[in-house]
C-alpha cells in the first residue's frame, strides 16, 4: 500500500460519480456536461457538497436534502464498484500510461452493463469510439493473456475484426434458427471493443465465460422466477462480466487451461 491506492481510488469514486451521468443521460440522448445533476423528484439542483461519492448518499441517508425522496442505492454502488475495478487495474498492471486507458475500458464495461439493463441497448457512443481507442493504445496496453507483454496492433485488429466478425455469424445463425434477433448490433460492437483492447484470445474468453454466466442467470430467472424462455435478457451485462474476467483472470485462465 502506497499514496498511490487510495488515490486511484478515489478517482474511481469521482469517476464513478460522472458514469451515474453517463448511464442515465446518454440513452436518453441528453448531454453529458450541462446541466448540473438535479433530484428527479424536485428538480433542485444537486450542491456540490451534496454530491461527493458514497459518502453524501451515507451522511444523507439516501434521501434528497431538499424533498426527502428516496435515492436509489445504485448510485453509490456504481461510485464504489467503479473505484474497486480502478483499485484492481492498478494493482494488477502498475503504473504506466496504459492506465488512462484501462480506467476508460473498465468504466466502459460498467456503462454498459446498466444501460443494457435498463434499456436493451448498447449505445454507439461507446463501442465506436471504444474499438479506436482500443486499437490506437494496443502498442502500451498490457496484453491480460501474456505476462509483460503489449497487445500490439496486429492483435488487436484481429480481436476486433474476429469479435464483431464472430458475432455477426452467431447473430445471422441465431435469427435464422429462432426467427428473432439473438443478438443485438449492439453486442457486436461491443465485442469489437474487447477485442481491440484485449486481443483474439479475449474475444474466445469473453464469449465463453459470458454464454456460462448468461445461462446460469438465465436458467436462475427461469426456475425462481417464472419467466418463460422467451422472455428477453439482455446479453451486453453478461459479456461485460466475462470481458472483466478475461482482463484480471486472462493468464491464469489460460495457463490453468494449458496444463491438461
Ligand atoms: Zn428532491
């Protein structure tokens, strides 16, 4: 422990604040920077001493100062979670200009899990800008799967082009076979994304571990539930989850694998 983590912590917390944003704003089609936060319930504008993460929804009790309306508890989970995955990445790849960029894709993850959640949509405004970012920082990125090593350029166009191409076939055999849409535009875009960050072997993870934990949910909501099979789940939260999990658990995964 040094300075450093509670420093990469709380810019998680603030950046945490600012995905709270992002995730209500951007399907919404609203801008991003103006106006300042304001309750949903009264409309008054948030203080900025009302507005520090997790820390004012505790002192507030969850609750507007203003009109006593309950705050979802959501808010603050996504400053925390998203100051842990910043304390994880930091951790576990040091420090080096490849951080700003791994924060980018982390919260990008996180981003997309709600929004995909509360709407059934992707949105554009991540992944495109998502697969450049990824491919124009794979020279510094580390690559999750080889210790000490970068992704590089070459491995990371054959992630993107082999996650979106992959997809695309999944989807085109999917709708053909149930005669609806599998999967949305917006799952292969966003498989792209993992690719151009993470590589070809990501892609291959990422699905696996996302189609596992998509079906455990699914077969969960199924029998506790009630719901019948056709009721839509979103498929962008769970292959956020096995993105994650190729980017902190790639290497052990892969060598765990290769030892049989
Ligand atoms: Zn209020």
């Amino acid at each position: 422990m040094t300075i450093l983590d509670p420093s990469v912590i709380i810019l998680g917390l603030v950046i945490g604040s600012f995905l709270n944003v992002c995730i209500y704003r951007i399907p919404r089609e609203k801008s991003i920077v103006t106006p300042p936060s304001a309750c949903p319930c009264c409309s008054l504008a948030i203080k900025p001493w009302d507005n520090i993460p997790v820390i004012s929804y505790l002192w507030l009790r969850g609750r507007c100062r203003n009109c006593s309306e309950k705050i979802s508890p959501r808010y603050p989970i996504i400053e925390a979670l998203n100051g842990f995955l910043y304390w994880a990445v930091f951790r576990q790849f040091d420090m080096g200009w490849h951080l700003p960029a791994l924060f980018a894709f982390v919260s990008a993850m996180l981003v997309i899990t709600l929004i995909d959640f509360d709407f059934q949509i992707i949105p554009d405004a991540i992944t495109l800008p998502g697969m450049i970012v990824g491919a124009a920082a794979s020279f510094i990125l580390p690559d999750p799967f080889a210790n000490h090593t970068t992704v590089g350029f070459t491995n990371s166009i054959i992630g993107l082009v082999s996650g979106y191409g992959s997809f695309l076939l999944i989807a085109v055999i999917g709708s053909w076979m149930a005669k609806a849409e599998a999967m949305g535009g917006g799952d292969l875009k966003l498989m792209g994304m993992v690719g151009a960050f993470m590589g070809w072997k990501a892609v291959l993870l990422t699905t696996l571990a996302g189609s596992i934990a998509g079906s455990i949910i699914g077969i969960g909501l199924m029998a506790f539930k009630g719901k019948d099979r056709k009721t839509a789940i979103p498929f962008g939260p769970f292959l956020a989850i096995g993105a994650l999990i190729s980017l902190f658990f790639g290497e052990a995964i892969a060598s765990w694998y290769l030892s049989f």
